[in-house]
C-alpha cells in the first residue's frame, strides 16, 4: 500500500507543473533521486506519465488523459447537467463551469469555454480555493463542513481582492445565504468575474455549483447573470431530485 501511496505523491507532483524533473520529485517526497527516477520510470512504462526527451523532464502521461476523461463520462452528475450547461453558454454568453467540493477547495468537473473565456482561463486549473470563486463560496454557504474545512486550511490570498480573514468568510457566507448567489470579482484573477447558484438535495444542503464566468469589463451587472444560473440550478436541482425518486440516482 505504501507504493500505491508513493505513486500518487508522484502524480501530485506531477499535477502542479507542466513538467518536473528528477530532481523535483525527489524533493518534494523526501525521497533519494534514485527512487524518484524509478518510481517515474515505473509510471513511464504504464503510460502514467512520460518523459520529454528534448528536455529530460517528466510530464502526465495520455493514459492519465484517458482515465480522467473516462472519469468524467461516467459521471452522473456531470451527464445531468450537460444540457442545461449548454444553454446557460449559450444564454449568458460566458464561460460556464459545474463544481463540487472537496475538503476545502472546489473541483470543476465541467467547463464550457467561450472565446474569451479560453483566452483569460487558458491556464487555470480545475482545482481552487473555496474562498476566490463564486462557485467555491456558494458551495460553503450552504454546507456548514466545507466552510469549516476553508477555516482550518486558511485564506491564502490570490490577488488583491481575495478573501484573507475568517470574519470576511463568514460575513460572505452570510450575505450568500441572504441572496441564495455568490459572486467573485478579480478575487481568483485581477480580470475574472463569476457568479453562481447552488445545486441542492432535498435538505437544502448543496452538493454542487453553476457559474457564469468572464472578463470583469465584458461582464456587466449581475441582473441577468443571476437570474440565469438560479435558473439552471434550479433546474438541475429538480432533475437530479427526479432520478433519486426513481431510484436513478444518489
């Protein structure tokens, strides 16, 4: 089991960069470079990862791809929400995302590009802090275990707009709760701004997140933002709700 665990450590370390070498893996372990190089090695020869020969460095492999992707397919939640997804893109003319949480950060399981969407989120990833995004804040809003899971972990702060304090937290998580949206302006990037609306079960509690998001100069009041992705997680709420009543879904 410690192999297994190792492994994983490696393709953490792999996640955070493009490419890292010997060296790094070692590193950040606290491994001997001789067991960073077979363990790369040894997830090499699965397709896990592999080696850049112009550059000597290791990246994620394409069965990684192929494994995340196929992940992503069976997912029931992610199957559910595709539609209604894609409507929102095309009504709200943003980028749309479909999260979750995870401890305390948020996990984007989907996320339907616009052009200038691609253009300002090219090199985010599909993991966040809970406190700098609009979906990340809904999802603590109304989930009392994630909240306390972002005040133990800290507000480490991504611009000058980031939430940085327990007691801006939780006034946040208050006027949440008040509007039943969440909003995020420049406080994952300087130029981003996202709102979003909570996917609830039948307790009220929130399981996932819809969000609009775009450039803070393209993206206008929240008016008609808002009332779209309550819309849609609405809708989503209702259908899910649906499947569990059928036996469909859990």
């Amino acid at each position: 089991m410690q192999s297994v665990y190792t492994a994983v450590d490696v393709l953490e370390c792999l996640m955070r960069d493009e490419e890292v070498g010997v060296s790094d893996v070692a590193r950040r372990l606290g491994v001997a470079k001789s067991t960073a190089h077979r363990l790369l090695t040894t997830l090499c020869a699965r397709d896990l990862a592999e080696r850049n020969p112009d550059t000597g460095r290791y990246r994620l492999g394409m069965r990684l791809f192929e494994l995340g992707q196929m992940a992503s397919d069976r997912f029931p939640l992610r199957r559910a929400a595709l539609p209604l997804l894609e409507e929102l893109r095309q009504a709200s003319g943003h980028t749309v995302h479909l999260s979750v949480a995870d401890g305390a950060d948020v996990v984007f399981v989907e996320r339907l590009h616009t052009l200038a969407g691609i253009r300002l989120m090219a090199d985010s990833g599909r993991r966040m802090p809970t406190h700098v995004t609009s979906g990340g804040k809904v999802l603590a809003a109304f989930d009392p275990a994630m909240a306390q899971a972002r005040r133990q972990a800290g507000f480490p702060r991504m611009t000058e707009r980031t939430i940085t304090s327990a007691a801006d937290w939780d006034r946040t998580l208050a006027d949440v709760r008040r509007s039943g949206i969440a909003v995020s302006i420049g406080e994952s990037h300087p130029q981003l701004t996202s709102v979003a609306a909570p996917v609830r079960n039948a307790r009220g509690r929130a399981f996932a997140a819809i969000s609009v998001a775009g450039p803070s100069p393209e993206f206008g009041d929240f008016g008609r933002p808002s009332r779209l992705v309550l819309t849609a997680a609405a809708k989503l709420s209702h259908t899910l709700a649906g499947r569990v009543s059928r036996g469909l879904a859990s």
